[in-house]
C-alpha cells in the first residue's frame, strides 16, 4: 500500500483545486489512468467509495468487469454493479464459497420453514376436524362435553359416527 500511495502521490496531476479536471472515479484512480468522460466505469464507482472497486477488481479484473457492462443496457448497469460487487465481497470474505455460502444457507433456512409451514397446516387441518368432532359430540350430552375435549380425535370420531 505504502509504494503505491507514494507512486500516485508523485503522479499527483491536481484535481483537486476549484476549477481543476474532475476527480477520476475509484476506478480510473485505482487503475492509475485518465478518468476521460464517458467512462464505463464512473457512474457507478465514485471516488469516495474506493473499497468497491478494488474488490471486483480483485475478483474478476477490470476489463471483465467494463466488457460485461458494456454488454449491457444502461438500465441495468447499476444493478449487475452491486450484484458484482456483493459477489465480490463474498468471495473475499469466504474464498471457498463465496456468495453460495449464503445462498445455501438460505436455501436451508426455506426448506426448514417449508416443513414448518407444512406440518403447521397439517395440525391445523387436525384442530379443524377435532373442533368438529368435538361440537358434534357435544351436542348428545353437555355433561360430557368437558371430557370429549380431552379425548383423542379417533375416540370423538368414533362417537360422532355413533350418534349419527
Ligand atoms: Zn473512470
């Protein structure tokens, strides 16, 4: 870090003063090159935002990250760029599983909540028909209806049918 703050200081062409050229962005700073106008690179990596850069740069290199904004539309630059740039993060943060790490683990955590959800509809199902085993049953005799609650959902059924 120490030779290349030293190398762009002596490199140092202005921009900083009123009325100077305009700052490069993270890109062209980081990349030690002219920030000419209409690069590919500067809407979406401002110079005070360094950090960014430099990690997709670190993880797919600058030329394939300006190929593949090229390639597409406008509208859609400013989205793959923050994809880029959190797949990035997530590869320096984990180099084995990069953004997959996260993916599988919310894959888990909606597998897990989908059985949750099922076996959640599979009991209320279960209350529905014991509620409705237990109203029918109730209405032979209110003195038993206290312990018919308690009863299994078979042993209501069972009653039901028989006082049909
Ligand atoms: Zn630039």
């Amino acid at each position: 870090m120490g030779r290349e703050e030293r190398e762009a200081g002596s490199r140092k062409q202005g921009g900083s003063g009123a009325g100077g050229p305009a700052s490069p962005c993270a890109a062209c700073k980081l990349l030690r090159r002219r920030c000419a106008q209409g690069c590919i690179f500067a809407p979406y990596f401002p110079a005070d935002e360094p950090q960014k850069f430099a990690t997709v740069h670190k993880v797919f290199g600058a030329s394939n990250v300006s190929k593949l904004l090229q390639e597409l539309p406008m509208g859609h630059r400013s989205d793959a760029v923050s994809s880029l740039v959190y797949e990035a993060m997530a590869r320096v943060r984990d180099p084995v599983y990069g953004c997959v790490a996260a993916i599988s683990s919310l894959q888990r955590h909606i597998q897990l909540l989908q059985s949750q959800l099922a076996f959640a509809q599979a009991e209320l199902v279960r209350l529905h028909l014991h509620h409705a085993a237990a109203s029918h049953a109730v209405t032979d005799t209110a003195a038993d209806a206290d312990g018919k609650m308690m009863l299994s959902l078979d042993v209501l059924l069972d009653h039901a049918l028989w006082s049909c």
